[in-house]
C-alpha cells in the first residue's frame, strides 16, 4: 500500500511509520524533515505535494497545532493560528487527496480528547479538534460516494508527550503509543468510515 504520512516524524507519526513501515511503501512528509516537505497551512503547499507524490492508497495526518493559553488572554488571531494549522491544514489535506487516491482509497485526520474532555487553557485545541471531528462526520457520506474512506483517530494525552505536557491535564491517564498507532491502523486497514476512533 502506498501512504502519504504527513507529521511522520512527530511524536506520534513517528510510532505509526515504525508499524507501517515494513509492508508499505511509506511517503514521510514534514514541514522540515521527512522524504519531502511541505506547510499544511498552505493550500498550494499541499497541492505541490500531492502533485509530487502522485496517486496514493491512503493519507494519514498526525501534523498541525493549536495554542494552549488562557482563554481570557486568547486572541482572533490565537484561535485563527489553530483554524490554519490544524483544522484547514488538516481539512485542505483531505480536500487535495480526493484527487490523488486510488480506488479505495482513505483519509485518517487526528483530532483529539479535549473536543469531549476539555483542559484548562485548553479552549482552542477544544474548538479545533471538535471541528475537525465534525468535518469527518459531515464529509465522510460524500467522500463515500467517491469511492473513498474518511476517518479521525481521537488520542487523550500520549504517554511519550506526558512528562513535557502532563501538567496541562490533570487527573488524565496517559494513552499508550501501541494503542494510540492500532486507531491509525484500524483507519487504514479496516472498511470503517465517517468514524472518531478514540484512543484513551
């Protein structure tokens, strides 16, 4: 299966390139590292990438961010760097790959647990991840009649991330890194679609 791996040197994508890794033929995208680079905040960017890569079987995003600050010191322009990062650069991923993917083929965006589970200062990342959790649920009936699966993997705080950002969820059990990459091969390999995996 050939797989378009975008933030595949990040802390998670980097847990799901080692399980895919062997029996796949990997594309590894970041916006300073990887097998090619690319801005997810940049829609032609992201066509550029496409364009060089050519058609896939499957897009996998573990790429963009969002501020985590006190919501009375949060700005337009705060909420806007997430609206950009994470959310469009997520959703113009998406979008892009309807043009690029095989028969078959399949989107796995990454939202998170503070759409549902929400954190001090944590109102952006809540507000960016429900949207991106809603465009799954909205899209998927259309991506489907296209032929193609869309799905999000949902993860709580990930135990590899848990010492620099444990602080900013208390009371939160840290989700293991083998069962926050089996939501991402569940994505890929399984017929589910319009699905928020959750990963706890």
């Amino acid at each position: 299966m050939k797989i378009l791996l975008i933030g595949g040197t990040g802390t998670i994508g980097s847990k799901v390139t080692e399980r895919l890794d062997a029996d796949n033929e990997l594309i590894i995208a970041g916006s300073s590292s990887g097998d090619i680079q690319t801005d997810i905040t940049n829609p032609a960017s992201i066509k550029k990438l496409f364009k060089e890569t050519g058609n896939v079987d499957a897009v996998i995003v573990t790429a963009g961010s969002a501020p985590v600050k006190p919501l009375v010191d949060s700005t337009n322009e705060d909420f806007l760097e997430g609206v950009k990062s994470k959310m469009m650069g997520q959703i113009n991923v998406a979008l892009t790959a309807m043009n690029y993917l095989n028969e078959g083929g399949s989107v796995t965006l990454t939202s998170g647990i503070l759409s549902d589970d929400p954190i001090p200062q944590g109102s952006i990342l809540s507000t960016i991840n429900g949207a991106v959790n809603g465009f799954v649920t909205g899209a998927y009936g259309e991506f489907l009649q296209n032929g193609f699966r869309i799905n999000a993997v949902s993860p709580a705080l990930v135990e590899d991330s848990a010492d620099a950002l444990g602080d900013f969820f208390p009371g939160h059990t840290p989700a293991k890194m083998e069962h926050v990459v089996d939501g991402y091969e569940k994505s890929l390999k399984t017929l589910i679609t319009g699905q928020i995996i959750n990963i706890e």
